[in-house]
C-alpha cells in the first residue's frame, strides 16, 4: 500500500471534502473558517464562481498550450491584463509555475543582466524551497539543512525586526541599513553584487512588515552601486497587505517583481516581471518550461484580477484586515502570552513569547490547534514556530472576521491555561 510521505506534516488533522469562499467542508460536512486561503493562495476564496466558469470553460478549449511552441489567446489576454496593475515600468513578464520557480528564474536573470554573481537577502527571509531558492531562503533550518553545498554567492544582512531586537522600528532600520553597507564593504563586494532579494513583509520569517525607510535604504544602495532591487511579491501581491502590492505601502520601485500565490485563486502560476530594457538582457534559451503560462491557469488569473477589482478586495483587504488586527490585538491585550501583534492587511501574525520575553513555540502550536479544534483553521511561521499567522481569503466579511477573533480569544484562553496545567504537574 502506498502512503504519502511521512514528511509531509499537514497543518492541522482535516480532510477536506470541499470549500466554498473562506470556509472548507471536511468528509463529515463540518465547516471550518479557513484563515489559510491555501497559504494565501485563493485569493478570491474557495471556488469563486467567475473563477470556476473562467477555467471550465478553458479546460473544453485547450488545456496545455506549451508557451515556448505556441502562443494561446489565454496568456496573450493575461500579459495584457497584467498591464493594467503591475508596475509601470515593468512591461516584460516570463511565466512560471510556482514561486520557488519565479525567485530561481529571477536570479538567473540577474546574474545575467548584470555579469555579476552575489545575491544579498536579509534574515528571516523565505524564498522557497528548491536547491536555488533555498540559498535565499533564511527562516529555517528545515529549509535548508541537509542538502548543502548550496550554491554560493548569497549573503544575508539583518531584516529590521524591531520586535525581535527589543528596539524601536528607528533604531532597529539604522542597525539594518548599517550592516547591510558592511556587508557589501565584505562578504558580498558592491561591484560583484547583481541584487537585493527582499520582502515587503517577512512571510515564513514572522510576518514582519518592512518600512519606508529600509526599503527607500535598499533603493538608493542599489541605485548608488548598479545593485538590482528584486522585490519578492509572492504572498503579499494581490491585494493581500491592503494594496495591490506590498510595496506600494512604501513608496519604493522595484528592478524586477516576482509574484505567485494570490494571482489565479489556486491555480499554479508566477511570473517574474521587469523592464524590456533588463529583460533583453537574459541570455538566449534561458527561459522556459514545459508547464509555464498554462492556459487554465491564465483563464483564472485573468477571472482573479477581474474579481479583485469589480469586488473591491484590495479594499476590503485593507478594511477587514484593520478590524482582525483589531480583534487580535484586544486578545492580545489579555494575555502576556503573546508578545507582539504585526502585520499589513489581511496578512496579520501573533507572537508567542514566554515570562522571559523568549519564542514560545508550545503555546502558539497548542493555540493553533485548540483554534482548528473550535472550527478555525490557521498556520504557524516564524524562524522559531512561534508566531500564528491569519490569511483568510480577501472576500472575509466583517462576521467572518468577528467570529474568527471570538474562537482565537478562546483557544489562547485554553492554550495559556494548558502550559499552566503542565507547568503546574
């Protein structure tokens, strides 16, 4: 009998039958509140209809169209749509499947473009988790333990995680900026540096939003030394912060974004995007895939952007991610448990820390469950696991968010009051 891998660990003990908007059905028919979106995946909730309709009606048309053979009216209509909400400038797109897929081909394309060979990414970071994107990727060990060498010509500066350094966001973005000059005076050499590959906010990292001023930093560093600024779009794209990109929160352009998750409500697609100028710079042959720019997937891209707009999601983004973090923080407040409250948008975190101020993995593990138990399922990230993080789909209503807040409130209540239990045994 074949199994799944022993090393797949889920989340949470659900079999899902079926979903609809923010909520899952398991086989029993119980309802959940999915405050995972897939790991902010569907983006416009379970099943969309319009998304539904976009992408059966491709599938009885043509369901692979290799885009290095042929080109198809889906992806030609994607590109186009694209257009209409990415950056200005970045006016070339190269489509891949996954978000390990987008950060590898775009540290292809820098190298390239620029004819040098180191990377700067920034602690706490999550890039993926193939060989490539592993050497990017910073927000732990599992990610890449176990299967060095990797490649080379990567080095990390520190993220300003104020909360993590006891500092305030000043003291702690003077510290980032100032190692990230001595960085580059040492282990990564300005001139031999292709770019900067950072996040608007820390996703597997913490959930830790940057700011205006350490991006505006990493802009004029880049500026100053020929260093491309590379932005990581790959969770808070989509309207996920409150804006439709993360970093429109902090005024900061972007060489090259990639972004995936959010764009096709579930189906597999990314897509690197930059300048024409900066593109024509990739070497001949050294972009493609079999699977890339599949049409059904560009069918519900095109469906997801269409929906986000005409719902007005990113602004509900914004709107009922203020009231969650709200909600979050009044439990908070309750609780000396829980250390710190952060994010943007619908993308918010809760920090578990112990009396004396340490990561507290237990709790944080003991209130996710306690949560999925109650009918609201959640995930945990940061480097230590302590931190439970919030993405419900952008269709969340004001209720949804309420009641979400109630069971969280209870299951920190229940899991607080668990580690006493043991302590006290």
């Amino acid at each position: 009998m074949t199994e799944l891998s022993r090393e797949l660990k889920q989340a949470t003990p659900v079999h899902v039958a079926r979903g609809e908007g923010v909520y899952v059905f398991d086989d029993d028919g119980r309802r959940y509140l999915d405050f995972t979106a897939g790991i902010g995946v569907t983006s416009t909730g379970h099943c969309h209809p319009r998304v539904v309709e976009a992408a059966q009606r491709q599938v009885a048309t043509l369901i692979h169209g290799q885009y290095t053979t042929y080109l198809s009216r889906p992806l030609r209509d994607l590109t186009a749509k694209l257009g209409e909400v990415l950056p200005s400038r970045l006016d070339r797109l190269f489509f891949v499947n996954s978000g390990s897929e987008a950060v590898e081909a775009g540290m292809r394309l820098v190298r390239q473009a620029t004819g040098r060979q180191n990377i700067v990414v920034f602690h706490g970071s999550f890039h993926g988790r193939t060989y490539g994107a592993a050497s990017l990727t910073t927000s732990g060990y599992k990610f890449r333990a176990g299967i060095g060498p990797l490649p080379s010509g990567v080095a990390v500066s520190p993220f300003p995680f104020a909360f993590r350094y006891g500092w305030d966001v000043d003291t702690a973005t003077d510290f980032a900026l100032r190692e990230l000059d001595y960085v580059l005076a040492t282990t990564a050499p300005a001139n031999d540096t292709a770019a900067f590959f950072v996040e608007p906010v820390l996703g597997e990292g913490g959930y830790v939003p940057a700011n205006p001023r350490f991006l505006a930093g990493l802009r004029e560093r880049a500026d100053r030394h020929g260093i491309l600024l590379v932005i990581d779009e790959i969770q808070t794209g989509f309207g996920r912060t409150g804006r439709f990109w993360g970093h429109d929160h902090f005024g900061v352009r972007p060489d090259v974004m990639l972004t995936a998750k959010g764009i096709a409500s579930g189906f597999p697609l990314s897509v690197v995007a930059a300048s024409d100028e900066l593109m024509s710079k990739a070497w001949p042959g050294s972009q493609g895939g079999t699977y890339g720019a599949n049409p059904v997937s560009c069918a519900a891209a095109i469906a997801t952007i269409d929906v986000i707009r005409d719902e007005h999601l990113v602004e509900n983004s914004a709107a009922m991610g203020e009231r969650l973090a709200d909600g979050l923080r009044k439990v908070a407040a309750e609780h000396d448990a829980i250390g710190d409250v952060r994010g943007l948008g619908l993308m918010v975190g809760s920090e578990f820390v112990d009396a004396q101020g340490m990561p507290d993995t237990a709790t944080a593990v003991r209130a996710q469950r306690a949560a999925g138990e109650n009918g609201l399922l959640l995930l945990t990230c940061g480097v230590h696991g302590n931190v439970v993080r919030m993405i419900p789909a952008l269709v969340v209503d004001t209720e949804q968010v309420d009641t979400a807040v109630e069971i969280w409130g209870e299951a920190v209540a229940s899991a607080v009051d668990g580690g006493a239990d043991m302590s006290s045994g």
